[in-house]
C-alpha cells in the first residue's frame, strides 16, 4: 500500500540551529514533491517544490533534498528562529494530485 | 481580499442533518480540491475538480457530494452528516501542478 512517512516526533530545537525533516515514502513514484507550512487553525501555506530531475532546491534559510532511490525527501531550515515554529508537511504529486503526509510540528526555543 | 474563502468558519450540527460548505477563489485556477484534516492523519483528498465539466472522488469521498458551479465556486456536501465527519474542512486551488492555495478552513463539528 502507499505510504508517506514524516519524522514521527516533533521536534524541538534551540534558536539558530539548523532544523532537519524527513518524508520517506512507499509505492509512490512522484513527478514532483512539495513542501508546506501549517499553523495552528489555518490552512498550509507553499513554501518550496522540488521534481524528481533535482536533487537540491534552496530558498532563503530553506532547502529541500530528493532523492529518489532511497524515496526520501529532506527539509531544512538553517539558523532556525522563534517564528519557523508549526508543522511543516510534505506532499507527493500522485497521479495529478497531492497526497500528503501527516505532519512534523517543529517548536524553535529562544 | 483573500485568493480563497470558505464559509461557514465554523460550523456545529446534529446527525442527519444535510450541511454544504462553500468555496470560492478568486485565483482564477481551473483545479479545486476538497479536504479534511484529522490530528495525526494528515489531509486527506475527498472530491477534486480539474476543470468546470470534471469532478472525481479522491480517498475519502463516501458520504460526501461535490458541486462545481462555476470556475471559481466549488461546495462540499454532507447529505446525512455523522461524528466521525468531525473534522477540519480545506478547500485548494492551483493552477495546473504547480503550488495549491488554501482556505483558511471550516471547522465542523456533528453531534
């Protein structure tokens, strides 16, 4: 069956450090994979697409791997701050549409 | 104004009741999509339209009825609604495959 796996804890780090997310996925074979960001009682919000011909996208203190052998996408988020706190999802493109996983919540300490 | 609307916000109702949620985008995409989001689960496809004349079930679409009225007009319809459709209710648009734009969601509520 399909399956989109994200970090299955949230994550709590200090202010500055470089946050890291994982989205593995299973019986899936994406064009293109996509990146939100959702705060509490509010609808996702894009933050970055990368297909399945790149290997790194970039955008500020973003940046996003795919890697299509392992079937794992991963997020990061440099020199973190207060403000990057809520949940970050992934999404597959499936079939013309998105599936998306389930979420990690990312708390940034001051 | 905002590119997506959704109406009600919030909405509380009985079992068996009928209820329809409203989306509007003034976007100007041809696709629109339905969801809901429950904790842990993540969002779920129930209805998607890639134009005014396409509609298609995604996952989780039984008990659930779309309507494509216009380009920029897509409503969800519970025709007999039951607790475990409780949930929080987003509607998307996009343009071809590229990024989708979310309401600000309905937070239903069937008791």
């Amino acid at each position: 069956s399909q399956k989109i796996e994200q970090n299955s804890e949230a994550l709590n780090i200090q202010e500055g450090k470089t946050a890291t997310l994982t989205c593995n996925y299973t019986n899936y074979s994406p064009a293109y994979l996509q990146w939100y960001r959702q705060d509490p009682g509010r609808g996702p919000v894009f933050l970055l697409l990368i297909r399945e011909n790149e290997k790194e996208k970039r955008k500020e203190r973003l940046k996003v791997t795919f890697d299509t052998t392992l079937k794992q996408s991963l997020f990061h988020i440099t020199a973190s701050q207060p403000a990057d706190s809520a949940t970050y999802l992934c999404a597959l493109e499936d079939d013309y549409k998105l599936s998306f996983g389930a979420g990690t919540t990312v708390t940034v300490r001051a | 104004d905002a590119d997506v609307t959704q109406t009600p916000r919030n909405r509380i109702t009985k079992t068996g009741k009928r209820i329809m949620l409203e989306c509007s985008q003034t976007k100007g995409h041809d696709r629109m999509y339905w969801y809901r989001q429950d904790p842990g689960l993540g969002l779920r496809l129930i209805y998607y339209s890639f134009d005014v004349k396409d509609i298609n079930k995604g996952e989780i679409s039984d008990g659930y009825s779309v309507s494509r009225q216009a380009q920029a007009k897509f409503s969800l319809s519970l025709e007999s609604a039951i607790p475990n459709q409780t949930a929080l209710y987003f509607c998307a648009t996009s343009d071809m495959e590229d990024e989708q734009y979310f309401g600000p969601g309905t937070r239903l509520t069937v008791t």
